[in-house]
C-alpha cells in the first residue's frame, strides 16, 4: 500500500473505541478507572501493575522498563514489534476505515 498514512485519524477514531482496541491488543488487562493496566507483552511480567494505557489520551507506559507511547498506534506498533506505519495500517483495517490521508 502506498501513500501517506493519515496517523492523526486513525489515532481519533481509535481513541473513540479505546477500551476495545486496548483490551484486543493486551487482553490479559483490567480497566481501572481511566487506564488499562496489563503485562507488557514484550517481556517476562508475571503480575500486571507497570504497564498501563491511559483510555483517554492515550499514551501508555511501562514504569519498569521506561517504554512508552503517546498513542494507540505506538501501542500497536510496540505490541506487534513492527512499524508505526504497518501498525496503524493494520489498526485502520480493523476499525474499518481507509489508512490513506485524504481518504474519508
């Protein structure tokens, strides 16, 4: 797929449905309050407690590690080990809408 990605809409639309697109990447989590709190998925957690996704914003971190993101297409990204670019692709088709700038 070529063209340039519109990260800003992908990254809205995401964040409109953020409890389910957190809950499909990490979803061994729980909601506490505004955050999903779950096991980084990239390393050996046994407990969830330092790896958190802020529903509202957004942005996530990992305390322990310092890893950490402003959006859910970082999220993606981080989770999968790939690209922001193939992440929000792969995040677009999920939520079904064109990945593409321009395209509405």
């Amino acid at each position: 797929m070529s063209g340039l990605v519109d990260f800003g809409r992908i990254n809205d639309r995401a964040l409109a449905v953020a409890l389910a697109v957190v809950s499909g990447l990490l979803p061994d989590g729980r909601q506490e309050g505004a955050e999903w709190v779950a096991r980084n998925p990239n390393r050996p957690d046994r407990k969830p407690g330092s790896f958190k996704v802020n529903l509202t914003t957004g942005k996530w971190g990992d305390f322990a590690t310092g890893d950490r993101g402003g959006d859910l297409v970082s999220l993606a990204a981080y989770v999968a080990g790939g690209s922001q670019r193939d992440a929000a692709i792969r995040l677009a088709e999920v939520l079904g809408i064109d990945p593409l700038q321009g395209a509405r």
